[in-house]
C-alpha cells in the first residue's frame, strides 16, 4: 500500500479539491507546529480554483505536491496521500481546518509511549460560519480528561454512534496496514468505518484538550451527506465494520445479534432525517423571504431621498418630542411651585376676607353706637348749654352788681 518506504516520523496529508478560501492557513497550520520531524503531502483531485498556485507558494521542504490525473472523490484522494506517506505516523488533515502548534507533539507523545493504540484523537474547536446551512453535530468525543480506551470498547461505542473528527486523528502505520485502505464505496462515511476497524487493531488514545479548529461553513463536503446517503452510509459502514470485528474478535452470535439493533437504527435515523430535511425546506423558505424582504428594502433604497427625508423629519420631530417633553417636565416643576404659591395666597385673601368681614362687622358696631351717642348729644346738649349759660349770665350780672356797689 505504501510506495515510498524513506522513514519519517509522521506524514501529514492533506486531500485537496477547490479549496483555495482556506488552504493556505491549513498549511501554514501544520508548518508551524512545535514538533518539526514531518512530511506534508498535498495532493489535489483536478482543483479548477487557485488551490494549486497557493500550494506551490509554499517553499518549506518538508512540503510535497501531487496531481491525480483523474477524479478519484473523497476515499479515493484519500488513499493515494496514504500511498505516498512515508511516515510512522499518519494524519488525514482537511484543507479548510486549522491545526493548533502543539496538536502533533501531543499525539505522536501519546502513541510513542504506548505501542498498543492503533490511533489518538484529541477535541476540537468549532469555527462556524454564518453562512453555514445548519449547526455542526455534536459528535466529538466529551471525555473530561486524557486517557485510553480498550479498543473492544470503544467499537461498540463507536458503533452506534461516531466520535471522532476524522483531521484530528494521528494513526499508526502498523494496525492501519493489517486494515487497509479507506473504503470506496463509501463516499463520506470511509473514515468512519476505519476507526472501528482500527479499534479492533488496538486501543484508543484521546486527548480532551482541544487541539484543532475545525471550520464549518457553507462549504463543508459533509453537509451533501446528509438526509438518506448518510442513512445508508452510515448503515454500509456499520455493517462493514461489524464483519471486520467479528472476524478479528470471533464474536460471530454477538454480531448477528447487534446487526438487528442496526437495521433499528437505521430506521430511527431515516425519520429524524426526513424531519431534518423538512426543517431544511422551511429555512429555504425563510431565505426566499428574507431574500423578497431585501428586494423590498432595495426598492425603499432606490426611493431614497423621499424617505431619507421623511426619516430625517422623524427624527426631527422624536427630537421636538424629547424638547417637548423636558420642557413639560421643567413646567411641571414650575407649575408645582406656582400651584403652592397660588394656594398659599388663596389662604392669604381668604384670612383677609375673613378679617375684612370681622371689621366690617365692628365698624357697622362702632357706627351704631355713634349715631347713638350723637342722637343723646342731639338731645342733652341744648339743655345742657341752655343751665351753661344761665350760670354764665348768673356770674356775670353778679359780677357787675359787685361792681356798681365798689363805685
């Protein structure tokens, strides 16, 4: 299987197709990592974008180019990269992902101190995309710390549901040889059934913390696996995968038993699918009328200037509103305070009113009593002027009578 048998330690692959948007920060990703002794393959399928230009820009001479001279799809790309590595440890790297610096020296760490796993994965991180048709599946492995799986186990782990992300694996050569090649007929699900193959080469390493950033955007490969050929791929490799276990393992009964439990999966997979496919329908739906809502904003755009104005005038008039309405506040304030004075002067008049009555009422007393006084002033004085002036004229011939008597 493999042509070139110079030794390294790993070989890094990447399958290229088309991929001139992310292909240059995936290389960039793998020569930058801390652990140096590697070869990295790059082997593109008839790309009819920049793939190529951006490949052959790249001088590091660890760094190997090849052309398919046919289209040879996902599996088949995948195996020629296998045929031309040379290295004791193998990695099938995405185009369009991002290895972190230490994702090699930690994986290769793990298989070297223990020759019993077959292959070690790690977590990853998700970079998505807006414009990706719909959210990644939460498929990876969520071991809360670094261990190793007995490979038996993990089979049937794997088996009724994947949890591996197939660039962040580094494989052994050994186990992957006694297995052979990716699986053909297998457009999408080909690595999926190597990994249950290599757990019954072996155990399992995983390293939980994440060291790969794996881009889902619009353009993933996997989102046209989805709806019935993920149904029947995943239901081929699990069929696949259980003769290969059970002629390794010979657990024949066992797995006659469990391929009754797939055929019940698959089952239950086709429903939640066709309910994924008409979820799909409907958001193509809503992107008709979010596209029918832009055109419409673009007619308001071309209206333009009316409506920039008439905007411009309710903002004007939002900020009258705010004028007005802090200004009814200051009022408000104001009036409150005009409201206390007026009640207090209310008080005031009412208090003089009342003591304007009280005085009228004392004046008309006072009056009545003067009038009184000089109706009895009217009657007694006459009479008293009357004995006045007769003790006047008493005194005064009195006087004159003393007078003549003295001469």
């Amino acid at each position: 299987m493999f042509e070139n048998e110079t030794p390294v330690s790993v070989c890094v692959c990447i399958p290229t197709y088309n991929g001139a948007a992310f292909l240059r920060e995936a290389i960039q990703s793998v020569l930058d990592q801390s652990f140096r002794d590697f070869e990295l393959l790059i082997v593109d399928d008839g790309s009819t974008d920049a793939t190529l230009d951006i490949a052959r820009s790249f001088t590091d001479p660890r760094v190997s180019i090849y052309q398919n001279e046919k289209r040879l799809g996902i599996p088949g790309n995948w195996n020629r990269g296998l045929s031309l590595a040379r290295g004791e440890y193998l990695c099938i790297f995405h185009q369009d992902d991002v290895m972190l610096p230490e994702n090699l020296a930690r994986k290769v760490a793990v298989l070297t101190a223990d020759p019993t796993i077959s292959f070690v994965h790690s977590a990853v991180e998700f970079l998505v995309e807006a414009a990706a048709p719909n959210l990644p599946p939460n498929w990876i492995d969520n071991a809360a710390e670094d261990c190793v799986f007995d490979g038996h186990t993990y089979f049937y782990k794997l088996l009724f549901s994947n949890r591996i992300c197939a660039p962040a694996v580094v494989m052994r050569r050994s186990p992957l040889s006694r297995v052979g090649q990716f699986d053909e007929r297998l457009g999408f699900a080909c690595d999926y059934v190597m990994w249950m193959k290599l757990c019954a080469e072996g155990n399992v390493g995983f390293i939980s913390q994440p060291l790969l950033l794996y881009r889902w955007h619009q353009q993933n490969a996997s989102h046209a696996f989805r709806f019935e050929r993920e149904v029947d791929e995943t239901l081929l490799a699990r069929q696949e995968a259980l003769r290969y276990y059970a002629d390794r393992s010979g657990e024949h009964p066992k797995i006659e038993r469990l391929q009754y439990a797939l055929d019940a999966l698959a089952d239950w997979h086709r429903r939640v699918v066709a309910l994924d496919a008409q979820t799909d329908r409907q958001l193509v739906y809503i992107g008709e009328v979010e596209q029918m809502r832009e055109k419409l904003w673009a007619e308001v755009q071309r209206v333009g200037k009316a409506w920039e104005e008439q905007y411009r005038y309710i903002q004007e008039l939002e900020e009258m509103k705010n004028k007005i309405w802090e200004d009814a506040q200051r009022v408000g304030k104001s009036w409150e305070e005009q409201k206390t004075h007026i009640e207090n002067q209310q008080r005031y008049i009412t208090d003089l009113e009342q003591e304007r009555t009280r005085l009228s009422v004392e004046s008309a007393r006072l009056s009545a009593e003067g009038e009184a006084l000089r109706v009895e002033l009217s009657r007694r004085l006459p009479e008293r002027l009357g004995r006045l002036a007769r003790r006047i004229g008493s005194r005064v011939r009195s006087r004159l009578t003393l007078s003549h008597a003295k001469e």
